[in-house]
C-alpha cells in the first residue's frame, strides 16, 4: 500500500498528526484513534488503513500529542478528548461530506465513544474495548460504551484481560445499538496464540471485513 499522507494538527498541548490512507472514491471516512500503550502503527489499526481503502473508505489514524512529544504515559481522558476534538476540523474538511465514523482500540475507543456525538459521527467502531481495568470487573466503563447515540461495533476478544467479548455482551445489556463480535482466541492487543484455532494473519484480516458489513448496514448508501 502506498505510504499514508500526513497532516499536522495543531492543539494546546503540542502538535498531534493525521495519517490519511485515502480511497479512490470515499462513500464514508473512519477516524481511528490508538491506545495508550502505542501509537497508529497497531496491528489492528494498519490492517483497516490498509485493506478499507480498496472498498472505498478513506481511513485517518489520529496520534495523539503525547504520542509526538515521546512521552511513554498517556495523559488523563480529558486531555485525549481535547487532542481529539482538536483534529476534528481537519478530519471533517478531508471527509469532503461523506459520513465521519469514529473509533480507535483501547483508550482511543473510549475517546471516540465519549466524543462520538460532539463530532456528529455516524457510527462507532472500537477495537478491544477496555472495559474494566484488568481484574477489575466491578470498575467498568460500559456507561462509555453505552454513550454513543449511534451505531457501535465492538471488536473484542475472547481472552482479553480488559473485558471478554462475552463480558461486553452482558455489559451492553442487549442495547440494539451495540453490536458486538468476538474475536476468537484473541487477546487484549488482538493477538491469537500460535495453538489457537486461527492464525494470526487470518485474525486481523476478520477485522476490516467485519467493519466492511457494519458500514455497509449502517451507513446510507450513496
């Protein structure tokens, strides 16, 4: 694939950066964000970067300023909010009026559920969503999850110490908004174990089919 471009945003608390693997003719943009133990270059987010463009969607991997600054911690969520909403003009001058869908894994799932509606997203798609901290199950976070007053896909797996794909199910209560698909054998960063029942490669490339279908059913088509 052909190298990302990217574009500077300026916030308060120092220069983040937009990674755009554009598509050739946009039908809607999905603005991912990463986690707190890394940058865009996740598996999980390169896989979408790379494969969703084919199919017409443009996907903006967001680097908080932290991230840039070199820092190894990231900051309190209300700092990531404000990084975020700090992008959000330039990710809406390059969606160019096709819908804006959000999302990120781990910590940038929750920024993009808890900014979901201030940025007028048309649908949420979070990758291991970190539900409770691990071993911690009485702390969750499903209220985030829950916040979003549009459609969510959770991509979570089936041995993640933040929260089973099971544990998300329970926690969404049957919300219709909420769907959920479990990765199977995977854990919190989406890897699978070499005696899993599948491969890692085939692993990541479940996630942009399964982003593919839920945009499709969610997003009007143009």
């Amino acid at each position: 694939m052909p190298r990302p471009t990217e574009l500077t945003v300026p916030t308060e608390t120092g220069p983040g950066r937009l990674l755009v693997s554009p598509a050739g003719n946009p039908t809607a943009l999905l603005w991912l964000g990463h986690g707190a133990g890394g940058g865009a270059g996740a598996p999980d987010l390169t896989a979408l970067a790379d494969e969703l463009p084919r199919h017409g969607i443009t996907v903006v991997r967001h680097e908080q300023p932290w991230v840039l600054a070199g820092r190894k911690i990231a900051p309190r969520p209300a700092a990531l909010d404000a990084g975020w909403l700090a992008a959000a003009p330039a990710v809406t001058g390059l969606a160019a009026g096709v819908p804006v869908v959000v999302g990120g894994r781990s910590a940038g799932a929750r920024v993009a559920c808890r900014t979901a509606a201030a940025v007028g997203a048309s649908a949420v798609v979070c990758l291991a969503f970190p539900l409770h901290p691990p071993g911690r199950p009485e702390r969750s976070r499903a209220e985030e999850l829950l916040r979003p007053p549009v459609p969510v896909l959770v991509l979570q797996g089936t041995r993640d110490a933040f929260g089973t794909a099971d544990e998300v199910v329970a926690a969404a209560g049957g919300a219709p908004a909420v769907g959920v698909v479990p990765v199977e054998d995977a854990d919190h960063a989406l890897k699978v174990r070499r005696s899993g029942p599948v491969g890692q490669e085939d692993t990541l490339a479940l996630l942009p089919a399964a982003v593919r279908r839920f945009l499709q059913r969610e997003l009007p088509a143009r």
